[in-house]
C-alpha cells in the first residue's frame, strides 16, 4: 500500500507542476462544449423563408402573419424594389441558398377559404440539406395546423393534446450537451493515463519503475487513483458549465450520477493505458485516445444517430462502445431524474466494462514489462 | 559477484554483443570502457533484465539468473546513462519516491537521506527541481537515489559523460567512498583516463571485449613501447610521411604537438621520423586501447 501511496503523490505532483497537462484537461473540454454546445443542435432559429401572396386577401394575409409571428421564421415577401415577391424572385433566393423555404398562397385561396372548401398553400422546401428541410417542413407544418385548428374552432373532430416530458419546448441542446459531456469525460480520460505512461518512457524513468520492485498491479492502480480524483473534477467543472452556461437542467441525484460516472472514467483511464502500451510516444498516445475515444463515441453510441438507424454490424459494434451506457444514464439523470434502479444493466455493462479493460491493461502492461527482459 | 558467460545480442543484423565473458569482482571498482557503440549500456540493460539476451548466461554468486532478473534488481541499484528521474519534482521528493518504491523503512529512510545529501553536497539544492540542477547534480542524484536502497551491487552507465571535470572528481571520490565500504561497482565510461581507475578494466570494441585485467595487468601483458615524439618541421607532414611508411602506419596518433607512436619489437621509430626530441614512455590505456582496436 506504501508503494502505491507513493505513485498516487508522485502522479498528483506532476499533474499539479504541469500547467500544459491542467490546461488540456481543464480549459479544452470547457472550450470543446463551448463550440460543439452551439453547433451541434437540431434546433432552428430564425431561418428565412419567403413568401408569396398570390391571393391577396385578408385569410392569406392572416396565414402570412402566422408565418411572421412564428419564432422560427424570418419571413421575407417583398423584393428589393419594395413590391410583392415574385415568383421568380423567390426561385432564385432559394436557389442561392438566401431562403430554405418559399410559401405560396394561391390565387383564389380567400376564396376558396369562405367558401369553406380546401384550399391550399405550397411549400418549396431546400432538400440539398436533409435534415434542416425536415424540420422547416415540420416546423411550417405546425403554422399552418395551428392556423387551421384556430379557423375551424371546436369545429374539429379530433385534437391532439401533446406535451413534452422532460423537455418541454424540445431544445436539442438538452439532449446533445449532456451527451457531450459523457463523450469529452472519456476523451479526457483516456488521454490523461495514456500520457502519464508514454511520457515517463519517454523520459526513461519508465525503466527505473521496470526493474523496480514494483508489482505492475500497483504501477497502473496508483496511476489510474489520481486521475479519477482529476476526471471526476474534470466532468463536475463541464455539468456546471451546461448547467449555468447552456442552462441544462440538472434534475436527478448527483450521487447516481457519481456512481456511474466513476465506473465510466475507469473504462476510459483503462483504455487510456491500454493505448500507453503500444503509443512509443505522447504525441501518438494523444492522437489514438482521440481517435479511438471520439470516433465511436460520437457516431455509434446514440449521440448523434439514434442506435435504432444504426446497420446491425454497427449495432453491435455500439454495445462495445462505453459512451453507450453512460450516455443513457448521463440523460436519463441529469434531463428525467432517473435513479440507480432505471441503470442497472447500463451500470452494471460499465463496471464489466472498467474491470475487464483495467484486467487487460494490467495484463499487457505486465507483458510489455516482460518482454523487455 | 556477477559472471557473463558468453553473452550476445542482436538488434537487428547488428551484434550490439559478441559472445562477452567478464567477471565483476566483489568490493572492487570495474569499469567498461570503450567508444560509443561498444555494447556496454547493453550489456548492463541484459543484467538489469531491460533487454532480453540472446544467448549465454549471467551469474550472480555463482547461481545462474535464468529470466528471473529480479535477484539482481533486488541487489542492485541501476542508473541509467540517460537522466531519468522526474525533473518536475525535487531532490527530496526524487529520493522519497525511490526510497517508498524500495520500501525502505521511514526512520531510516530518513537518516540515509540526510546522509547522503550531505555527501554528495547537495543539501542546499534539496529543494530545488531535478529539472534544474546542473549535469554533475543529476548524476549525484540518480547516485543518491539507488544507494536509498544500500545495494550491494551499483550498476553506473557512463554517470559521467557530460558532466564538468570538477564534478567528475567529486563522483569518483564518492564512488571510492563506495568500494571501502564493500560495494561491488560496475560502471562504464567513454574516457579512458578515468577508466585507469578501476580495479578491473575491460576494453569493449563493437561488442566485443578486447582485453580486461588491472591497470598493472594491461601494461606488463602489452607487447609494445610507446614513444612520445616532438617531430621537425610540420606535424601534419610528418602525419603523413607515417602514413606512407608500411612499417609505422596504423601505430602513430597525435596528441596536441606530439605524435605517439606504438613500436613493436626493439627498434626505435625515431629513425623513420624526422625529430626533435623523442621519449619513451609508460603507455596510457589511451594507448592501449588504440593499440588494440586497430589491432582488431
């Protein structure tokens, strides 16, 4: 135990005389939400569409007001000469990208509408990006119902009563922010240990701990011991940043969340020594704990794809990624209040994860040692 | 203490070391010397059990190790030619971390610390970063922090290879402080000046040992004379006039304004070199060694 108190301070020491090493595990992660907490969302705001009022009435006008009052629209209908758009106009502004959408209302729609028969409104929707013309369309979608539904009054048969649970006004940024966290934590902690190790053989004091009379055992324990101390500040330093910076609710138990967080920065500190024993340097240890921990964790862990879309082969590839589980629970506690009973399959896929991978290290780091003799 | 028997090893299709045999002697000082590439920070990473050997044995009190190199470790301190403390922590914490890892009891630990820092001169740097102090400094350090241990056997790759001539002379007081206590020390070392201060003194070459005995050994068993000559006329030129002459090339080498020159055999070179003075000498293991390496 005296042996591996002594690399437990030793570890802490470096880590406090290293500002390089402080600022990458502090300040990157703080920068990396910062960036990746505004671009990666599925919200949209103030997107420009135009508009085309061919029927020139007093509904078509009303509708074009609903489009105008709308928070996601910015609604464009006159050209630059101040007249009506035309729709000329409005094909070259979608074509040049200056509007996602163009919305017309026909000519004969007031009509139609006091006759009270169907009449209908065009949407031509940007397809070039998929996804945004999606949810312009699900977005106009919703204008023109809540405009149908306040025209017809009671007089519908059917309503819909939908209400968001957990996140109410369905902000992406809830989702993918706490989702952000799990995939920086295992970043961080994986680069943390993989350079702790490269970087004493680096420096050749690597040597000195081989033929020490150290158990490989205690070497990897007492260096994976602070950095768990570092990587769970590490992940509190990054919720507190969502939760005041990007305002995500925090609505579980933190002690369910430590819990499963310190299963998961095991996983990464295992991994992060794995990748030790075959990078020669801490440049190449940096880069694979990137690759190895971003990628996967990112595309094939329900990030940003939902497992569901997934083919089978990435399927199953995804249950060995640990930002799988984590990114279950990081939501289901922080945005639902879950507790530990809703994760025990996910926790219990972690902590086999974090032993099996801590066994392998331990083993291959043993072997390294070996094969040196 | 330690015997290699016929020990080799290859990286590759160099033979970093040739069928090596040597003994290193209990309580005595035994010093490796030779050029860069003479496989001797190999031969001692095969004894620490860093480098994996290819072929022969390594015996420790007669007992062969096999590949269970920690019963030399467990009786060795090893210090490596590189630097290879941590330079971000001090010399205290150095020689703390190395004494808890070799679990030396703490009362002791303290005594041995303190001992040692006032041997090596080093108390008032005791604070200061390993990063920060001087060569010679390192080197006394990485010595402090194996002798923690009180190991029987110090094993010292090249620990003063660009370290100041002061310092140099301070390390090999503390290392005959070492032998009078008993130890048994095995260093190497590119300088051959300093290597005539070994007990035993082994010659390497490529891999290869090319003589070892004493200091008193390697002069009575060397088989030539060596002349100090002051030549007439430019060096350079009379360099080259014994380049020329089959009887004299390959035995001559300058040394400031003198050419030394190693003379089998009773004749005297002075009646092939045009000169102004001329004196025989005592050789050097300088001289040896340049003897028989172009001998080999």
């Amino acid at each position: 135990m005296g042996r591996i108190k002594a690399i437990i301070r030793k570890e802490f020491l470096h880590i406090l005389r290293d500002p390089r090493s402080l600022t990458l595990v502090f300040i990157i992660p703080l920068i990396q939400i910062f960036i990746l907490g505004y671009s990666v969302s599925y919200d949209l705001d103030r997107v420009e569409v135009a508009l085309i009022d061919l029927s020139q009435g007093g509904t078509s006008r009303q509708l074009a007001r609903a489009f105008a009052a709308s928070p996601v629209f910015q609604v464009r209908s006159r050209s630059a000469d101040g007249g009506a758009l035309s729709p000329a106009e409005a094909e070259d502004m979608l074509r040049q990208g200056l509007v996602r959408e163009v919305i017309v209302i026909p000519a004969g729609f007031d009509r139609l509408a006091a006759a009270g028969r169907r009449a209908e409104v065009g949407l031509i929707i940007d397809g070039s990006d998929v996804n945004v013309a999606n949810l312009v369309y699900q977005y106009s979608e919703r204008v023109i119902l809540d405009f149908n539904a306040a025209r017809m009054g009671s007089a519908g048969l059917l309503k819909i009563g939908t209400q968001m649970h957990f996140n109410p006004e369905a902000r992406s940024r809830f989702f993918f922010i706490p989702g952000l966290v799990a995939v920086i934590l295992l970043m961080i902690s994986a680069m943390l240990t993989s350079l702790s190790i490269t970087r004493e053989r680096e420096t050749g004091s690597l040597s000195l701990l081989f033929i020490s009379p150290l158990k490989s055992v205690e070497i990897i324990v007492g260096k994976t011991i602070p950095y768990i101390f570092v990587a769970l500040l590490d992940g509190a330093v990054i919720l507190l940043f969502a939760r005041f910076w990007f305002g995500i609710p925090f609505r579980g138990a933190l002690p369910v969340l430590l819990a499963f967080g310190l299963l998961y920065i095991v996983a990464g500190l295992a991994l992060g020594i794995l990748i030790s024993t075959v990078a020669p340097t801490q440049t190449t240890a940096m880069l694979a704990a990137l690759l190895i921990t971003m990628l996967p964790s990112f595309l094939l862990s329900g990030f940003i794809f939902p497992l569901d879309s997934l083919s089978p082969v990435l399927r199953a590839i995804s249950y060995v990624v640990p930002a799988t589980y984590f990114l279950r629970i990081i939501r289901g506690v922080i945005l639902k209040g879950a507790e530990l009973r809703h994760f025990l399959f996910d926790g219990a896929m972690l902590a086999a994860y974090s032993l099996l991978l801590l066994a392998v290290a331990i083993r291959k780091f043993a072997g390294q040692r070996k094969a040196a003799q | 203490m330690v015997r290699f028997q016929e020990i080799s090893k290859a990286f590759g299709a160099i033979r970093a070391v040739d069928r090596v045999s040597l003994e290193i002697a209990p309580a005595a000082i035994t010093i490796l010397a030779g050029a860069d590439g003479a496989g001797k920070s190999t031969l001692f990473k095969m004894l620490v059990g860093l480098v994996k050997k290819d072929s022969g044995a390594i015996l420790l009190n007669g007992a062969d190790v096999g590949d269970d190199y920690s019963r030399v470790t467990s009786v060795c301190g090893y210090m490596p030619e590189k630097f290879s403390l941590y330079s971000d922590l001090s010399v205290e914490e150095n020689m703390d971390f190395f004494a808890a890892v070799q679990q030396v009891p703490e009362q002791r630990r303290r005594e041995l610390k303190q001992r040692l820092l006032e041997r090596t001169g080093m108390e008032p740097f005791r604070g200061r970063r390993a990063g920060a102090l001087s060569g010679g400094m390192k080197q006394k350090l990485a010595l402090s922090t194996i002798l923690l241990s009180s190991p029987q056997l110090i094993i010292l790759d090249e620990p003063t290879t660009g370290v100041d001539p002061l310092s140099r002379i301070e390390f090999f007081a503390i290392i005959e402080e070492l032998k009078r206590e008993g130890r048994t020390i095995v260093m190497s070392t590119p300088y051959l000046d300093e290597a005539e201060k070994g007990d035993h003194i082994v010659l390497m070459r490529k891999g290869r040992v090319l003589r070892q005995d004493s200091i008193a050994g390697l002069r009575r068993a060397f088989p030539a004379r060596m002349f100090r000559i002051l030549p007439r006329g430019n060096v350079f030129a009379a360099m080259q006039g014994i380049a020329a002459d089959p009887e004299l090339a390959g035995r001559a080498y300058l040394r400031g304004k003198f050419i030394r020159c190693l003379q089998e055999g009773r004749e005297n070179p002075g009646a092939r070199i045009p000169h102004l003075e001329m004196v025989e000498e005592q050789p050097t293991l300088e001289d040896m060694y340049i003897y028989y390496e172009r001998q080999a």
